[in-house]
C-alpha cells in the first residue's frame, strides 16, 4: 500500500492573518494591565505572551467566521486600509508598555513586594517571540493531527470509508484530535495520582518528628488514636499545645491548659467514620465541660496554621478543646483541581456529628461551639450548609464561625456576596449586617459594640486571589473588577475575556505576599479570632499583644 500524504508545511508557515495581527496587538495590551498582585519577570512574560496569543486565536476567528461563514468579503478592508490600522493598533500597544512596567512598579512599592521589572524593550520583545512560538507550536499540533488523520484515512475499510466521500476526512481528523486531548488529560490525571501518592507516603512518615507535651491530646498514652497515624501535620500540631503558662503571660489573667485533638486520615476509611472517632475523642477528654469548643477546618495536607490555633486558645483563656479532621494529604491547590468535594464531606460529616452530639447535653451545660476554616478549610465547612442558606440559620447552633481567606466557589461566600444587601463585592454587607462581618484590612473593632453573638467574621483581603479567582472570570465580568477597587488593588484594574482569568490565576502561583496581602493572613489572624470569638474581658490592648507574641509561638509544619 502506498501511504500518501505528509506534514503539512502549509499549516505551520501559513501567513498571519490580518486579524489575527489585530488581536496580536489587543491581547499584548490588556495582558500588560494590572490584576490583583504585581508579577515577577518570568510571570510578567508569559502572562503578556498568552494575551499575545490568545488575542491572535480570537482575531484570526473572528475573520474566519466573517470570511468564511457570514460571507463578509465584500467589506473585508483593502491593503491601505489594513497597513493603516495594523501600525496604529501596533504602535498603541508598543507605546502603552512603558506605562504598564510603570504601573508595576507602582504596585510592587504599594503592596512592599519588590521584584525584578524589564525594561519596556525587553518586555515586547520576549513576549512577542514567546507568544509566535506557541503559536508555531499549536500549529504543528494542528499539522500533525492533520496528517495523522490523512494516514489513517489510507488505511484498509476507512480508506473505503473516506473514497465514498473526501469531506469524511475531517471526521477522522477531529477524532485524532480528540484523541490528543483525551490522552493529555490522561497523562495529567496519572500525574496527580503521583502526586497524591507522594504526598500521602510523606504523611506517614513521621521522621524528625517527636511525641511530646502531649498531655490529654490526641496520640498521647491516653488516647486510643496512635501517635505514628494522625499524620504528619496532625502530630505537629498536638504536640505544640499552648501551655496555660504562656496564655497567662500574654493575657495578664489566670488561664487553663488547652486540649488538641485530631483525627488522621489513616485511622478511619469513611468520613462518618473519621466524625465518629472525633466525637469519642472529646467525649474522651469531657470537652463539654469546657466554655469554647473549637471545630476547626484544616487545609489540603491536613495542616492546621500555628497563629490561628494559638489565637484562639490564647483568646479563649485556655478554657477550650480544638478537634480538627484530616481527609487528604496533598496541598490545598492540587485537592482543589482533582477533588474539591472531599474537604465538603469530611467536614459536613464532623460539623453533624459534633453538632448532634453537643446538642444532646442539656442547654446551661453547653460549651460555646466555633467553627474556624482557614482557605480550603474555609470552602469545606461552609459546605456543610445549602447556599441559600442564611446568617441566622448558620449560626442557629454555631454561635461563632471564622473564615479566614475562602476560596471564591466557597458555598455560602459566593452566594452571600452575590446576594449583599449593599457595598462593593470586596465589602459586602451580608444581611442585616448584625451577624456577619467582612475584615478587609487588619483592624481591631471597637469591643462595646462588637461583643455579642452570634457572629460570622470573614477575612478576605480584596487583592487576594484565592478569594476572587473563579472558572467563570474568563468569561463574565466579576463584580470585583468594577471601580471603585478595594484597598491594595490598582484603580486600572479592568477586565478582559480569558485575559483577566489567565491573569489572576497566575497570581494564585506567584507567592511572596507579606502580611495584609493576597493570602497572607498572618497579621489578621488575632484581630478576626477576637471579633469572632468575642470574649466580653478582652481589650484592643490585649489584641495588640496577642498579634506581637503570635510569631513567637510558631512552630514547624510542613
């Protein structure tokens, strides 16, 4: 058999459209706005390099569609009227790189995160070089199925098949194609699973870790949860207890020895079973004995932040018991991609089955039940309720609920948002505004008027992309990006389709903010544990402390 047929050159070298150049242009100037954080150099040229990119794929189609379907040709522009309008677009986007490094530049010195800034030269060139490689390479993708699809059309019944009728052809190139892509996603679904097995093989491994000042906690002799299986963040996080000692010294009054408890992803298979053995564990240590019984949302690896816990055991006086659940062991971002709904069962399962648990003491013998979720700790506890779900409903029995960062497809976060009685997306009024508070920045509220449950607090900085990032940023414009922007976000923030999305969720990689940035909530963490647990004897005084000391008591995770 004579095979026919080869790499089709054409398609790789084929000349540039002329709107395809336009949307060069248009893509390589909204690329160059700023989003919510500044970006290092290489992020900075690739971010630029996709708008580069995508700008040519959106051109390139839409001349497509107006040549080909709508049969436009008659009011396709002449020579005259293209070269005219491609050196005007061009030299528009060429003359605005300058003012986007400034721009940079100015973000980076607001928000205290200096970085390296190309040069405007510099910038254009690498970008635009970056953007036509990966338009050669899509191109000889395109080329290859092409030629994939011709070869298996010469073959025995689909050569038959193909004969009949050459636009058959197509068919058999469009099932290469999605062939292609299935084994793309194949091969990133196998690299997760090898991540997840990494990460949980890291979890086990207990090496540099030690059991002590344990107490009552969990993995101490006196409870049946094995120290060597709470998991690698789990055995961190009992064996650093704030000492009563320590809280004294802060808190300048007497204070109890405060109680960890934690249940590893190892020592259950199901999520009501996990819940189960948290109940026995506090029924184990009478943690209803104590004032504040503290359920707290750990993140994807199982981790517990060290501020956060030590806030609250400082803020409650000691007189508390925190009961934590473990339900994987990769990190928040990959547990986010492959399986988002797991942290929404494990915690749904534990919050029912401390809630059902609490409820069968009598009313005077009850502790005061918070709920703490910090990132995708945060989404997973407010997975235990229906979006529609309202402020008093939520804390009908959980009088004091914390959420510091939420992911933006947060249940009751992007619902309440949406539904804000008034305020900016970045500070909404939720309700009434009596229960449920919004802290953008560090602030210690006023405690004569801010002492009372119940009360939901969330910390959500407006340039955090964490909070703000969503699938549908590529195509719809959020409420976000609409002036006036929140405090540490750049009044030229605007959005573009698929750029803005691209844009902020490079931001969700770039690392490196400091406090009361994009997802660092290290200097919020006393301020919303004060509001949220709202003890009547505490002073702004006593928060100043705490924030001052919180560094001092960190421990290692990780």
């Amino acid at each position: 058999m004579v095979v026919r047929g080869g790499l089709d050159a054409r398609v790789v070298w084929t000349k540039p459209s002329y709107g395809g150049l336009v949307g060069v242009a248009l893509g390589y100037f909204a690329a160059l706005t700023p989003s919510l954080l500044p970006r290092a150099l290489p992020f900075m040229i690739v971010v630029t390099a996709i708008g580069v990119v995508a700008g040519y794929a959106a051109g390139s189609a839409i001349e497509w569609f107006a040549r080909t379907i709508a049969r436009l040709d008659a009011w396709y522009p002449n020579k005259k009227v293209t070269t005219v309008s491609l050196v005007v677009t061009w030299g528009l986007a060429l003359a605005f790189t300058p003012i986007a490094v400034a721009w940079q530049k100015t973000q980076q010195e607001a928000l205290n995160m200096p970085q390296a800034v190309p040069g405007s030269l510099a910038l254009a060139v690498s970008a635009i070089l970056l953007g036509a490689v990966l338009v050669l390479i899509g191109r000889c993708i395109r080329a290859l199925t092409r030629l994939v699809g011709t070869l298996l059309g010469q073959i025995g019944p689909l050569h038959r098949w193909v004969e009949a009728s050459r636009e058959r052809i197509r068919w058999i190139r469009l099932a290469v194609s999605l062939v292609f892509v299935a084994l793309l996603f194949a091969g990133l679904n196998a690299g997760f699973s090898w991540l997840t097995g990494v990460y949980n093989t890291t979890n086990s491994d207990a090496s540099g870790q030690f059991a002590s000042n344990l107490g009552v906690n969990s993995g101490s002799d006196a409870s049946p949860l094995p120290w060597e299986t709470l998991g690698r963040e789990g055995r961190y996080y009992v064996s650093n207890t704030m000492s009563a000692a320590s809280i004294a010294e802060i808190t300048s009054r007497p204070a109890e020895q405060p109680i960890r408890l934690y249940v590893g992803m190892e020592q259950a298979d199901s999520f009501d079973e996990r819940a189960a053995l948290a109940v026995e564990e506090l029924d184990r240590v009478d943690a209803w004995s104590r004032e504040y019984l503290v359920i707290f949302g750990v993140t994807g690896t199982g981790w517990v932040d060290p501020d956060a816990i030590n806030a609250l055991e400082v803020v409650t006086g000691g007189d508390v018991t925190t009961v934590a659940t473990q339900y994987s062991a990769v990190p928040s971002w990959i547990g986010f991609i492959i399986d988002s709904q797991t942290t929404i069962n494990q915690n749904r399962a534990t919050i029912d089955a401390v809630v059902e648990r609490w409820k069968q003491l009598p009313e005077d013998q009850r502790p005061t039940l918070v709920l703490f979720g910090e990132s995708l700790g945060s989404m997973g506890t407010q997975g235990a309720w229906t979006a529609d779900a309202t402020p008093e409903e939520v804390t009908e029995d959980i009088k004091s609920i914390i959420w510091i960062g939420p992911p933006a497809e947060s249940t009751l976060w992007k619902s309440w948002q949406a539904d804000r009685t008034s305020g900016p997306a970045w500070d909404p009024v939720i309700g009434d505004g009596q229960i449920t508070r919004v802290l953008v920045q560090t602030e210690d509220p006023d405690r004569d008027d801010d002492t009372r449950l119940p009360v939901i607090v969330f910390a959500a900085h407006a340039n955090d992309p964490v909070v703000y990032w969503r699938p549908d940023l590529f195509y719809r414009e959020a409420d976000w990006t609409i002036p006036p922007h929140g405090p540490g976000v750049m009044s030229s923030l605007r959005w573009f389709p698929f750029i803005t999305g691209f844009q902020v969720g490079m931001d969700l990689i770039s690392g490196g903010a400091p406090p009361e940035v994009g997802h660092n909530y290290s200097a919020d963490m006393a301020p919303a544990v004060v509001l949220g647990v709202a003890n009547p004897e505490w002073t702004t005084r006593d928060t100043a402390r705490l924030q001052e000391a919180l560094p001092d008591f960190r421990y290692e995770t990780g």
